[in-house]
C-alpha cells in the first residue's frame, strides 16, 4: 500500500534504493507493493535533471519519491524538495546543530527555504502561497546516524523539531566504530540506541536492510521504516533466480 508523504510512521513502511538513472525503474517499482523509493543522490549518479524526470516518473506511477542527498547545502536541499520529492534523506549528521540547520533549510515556516510558486511542488504554480508553504513543510526530514560522533549525540539529534526519523547508516557506522561489518555485536547494539532514542523522541525508527529476514528482526524492535535492498540487487537476485548453472564463458 503506498503512503502518503506525511504519513510514514503508523505501521512498517518499505522502500527501496534506486541507484539507476531511468524513469522505467520507477515506473515498474511503481506496479509493486512497495510503498516508496529512495533516489540515491549520494552514491548514484543523479543530477539535477536526473532527479527531475525521476520525479515525473514518481508521480506517474503514484510512488512517493525521497532522495538521499548528497550534502546539506541549502541549494541542495532546495532544488531537491522543490522538484516534488516526498522527503530528504541526509547523510552523516552528526550533531543536534547539524540537525537544526538542515531543518531550517527544508522549512519555510521557522526556516529558511527559499519560496517560488513555479516548481513541481507547489503544483505549477495551482497552490495558493499559504497551500504551498503547508505542503512544503509536510516533507520528512531524516538524519542518518552513520558515526561514532553521531552515535554519541543521538538523543539531542532526535529531539530536534522538525527531525522527522533517525535513519540507521550500519555499513559507515561499522566503518567509524572500527568494526568488521554491519552485524557486529557492536553495532547491533549502537543501532538499538538509535533505534530507542528515535522513538523516545517520537520520531521514526529506519534503517537500511539487506533483505525481508532483517526487516522483521529490526520490526521487532520498532523501526518501522525500511529502505530494503536496492533497484539493482533486486535486479541481481530476480536474474540470479532463474540462471543455468554452468560456464558462463562465450567461446
């Protein structure tokens, strides 16, 4: 069932990441019972007009759309939110302040989000100023925890107004604890404080997962919000599935 963008945290929302720079993806993702996708604007090659036909294909095909950006610079945040995306996944944030300016950068009212009528998300100029600004302040802000000093700062990052959900970023988060991999005891354990601390604030819980068995196993401790896999593993496995064993060498 697919979600609206302001309404995200009633039940177990899944998602996927998008890593391909076509509108058919989004099309077809759009035929599934997937609730949204995540344009990875931080490791995938998306620009700005990129992101743009990515959002036409979004609304096309009824899927809400968040980007996972690749900075927090206010032109960033602006240009993203302003071509219709249902949110904004920033990476490693890593103290409340971080928090706050990002937050400031994706509102209008209390921020400083720059307003035109014209864009996407005021609906081409149909909304009235006081329908737009609404509208634009509905978008889910997530910080993603992905560092020790992040860890550290939690709690007063998810207290932050206007911080919708703490997203669990495990593979960087193993990387600055000094860890083997995302399943490390240690981990595990930062990514229960994460996951407490997001909902004592009354913020989603999200994380990344690899596949359905580490969705339920994290479900169970409150996230709530999952951006399974991506365009291209699903890609792997489904093709993966129905390939001969055998040399795939060609002579």
């Amino acid at each position: 069932m697919t979600g609206s963008s302001g309404d995200f945290s009633r039940s177990v929302q899944a998602g996927t990441f998008i890593k391909t720079v076509s509108p058919h993806v989004v099309e077809i993702l759009g035929t599934t019972a997937l609730d949204f996708g995540v344009l990875d604007a931080e490791h995938a090659p998306f620009d700005r007009a990129a992101l743009d036909l990515m959002m036409l294909a979004g609304r096309a095909a009824r899927l809400p759309l968040f980007v996972r950006v690749a900075d927090y610079e206010a032109s960033t945040i602006l240009s993203t939110l302003d071509l219709g995306a249902a949110g904004i996944v920033v990476p490693h944030v890593d103290s409340a302040e971080q928090a706050e300016l990002i937050v400031s950068r994706a509102r209008y009212k209390g921020g400083v989000r720059g307003f035109s009528s014209s864009p996407r998300a005021a609906g081409y100029g149909t909304m009235t100023y006081k329908q737009a600004q609404e509208a634009g302040d509905q978008t889910l802000v997530m910080c993603q925890i992905e560092s020790v000093e992040g860890l550290a700062n939690v709690e007063s990052i998810a207290a932050v107004p206007g911080v919708g959900g703490l997203f669990v970023g495990r593979a960087d988060l193993a990387l600055s604890m000094g860890e083997e991999g995302s399943r490390s005891p240690a981990v595990l354990e930062a990514t229960a404080r994460i996951v407490r601390a997001a909902l004592a604030a009354g913020k989603i819980a999200a994380m990344f997962v690899a596949n359905a068995a580490e969705r339920d196993e994290f479900a169970a401790q409150g996230v709530t919000w999952f951006v399974i896999g991506s365009d291209q593993s699903l890609l792997r496995q489904g093709a993966q599935s129905v390939a001969v064993a055998g040399d795939r060498s060609h002579g």
